[in-house]
C-alpha cells in the first residue's frame, strides 16, 4: 500500500471519528442516560423501595388533576344549563315576560 493511500486512510478515519464520538456522546446523554435512570427507578419500584417524596409527589400531582377536572365539570354543567335557559326562553314567549 502506498503511503498516500495510507495517509488518505487515516485522514477518513480521522474525520470520521471527529463527527462519530461527539454524537456518540450526545446519544449516550440525551438518549440512553433517561433510559436507564428510569429502568432504575423500576427495579426500585418492584424491589418495594419507592421513596415516599416521590410518591407524595405523584399523589398530590394527581389530585391536583382531579380537581381541575372536577371544576371543568362543574363549568360545563353551568354552561348547559344556561344555554337550556336561554333556549327555553327563546322558545317560550310567555316565560321571558
């Protein structure tokens, strides 16, 4: 092999490698790094040893859920209402007097 074709070689690899360990750390960051950290807290959660501030967390972030449910409920059962009203009204001549 002739030496420019081993200086062309190494001068690819070079430049491949400038562009493959970079992503390839990037990958390792913003991908795999998640993943694992949750496959941690799975094996935690089976093993019975879920922190309780983690726990609270989830319970109060689901109550808060369920009560912006629960008044979004509450609007739309006003709102029907009303509308049924002025629909009422509209129909019955008699009862808007």
């Amino acid at each position: 092999m002739e030496w420019w074709a081993v200086q062309e070689l190494m001068l690819t690899s070079a430049a491949i490698l400038a562009v493959l360990i970079p992503v390839t750390g990037l990958t390792l960051r913003f991908a795999v790094k998640p993943f694992l950290r949750e496959l941690a807290d799975l094996r935690a959660a089976r093993r019975g040893e879920i922190l309780e501030s983690h726990s609270g967390e989830r319970l109060a972030r689901m109550e808060r859920q369920l009560e912006d449910l629960e008044t979004s409920i509450r609007r739309l059962v006003e709102v029907a209402e009303f509308d049924r009203q002025l629909r009422d009204s509209r129909t019955d001549p008699a009862a808007a007097h």
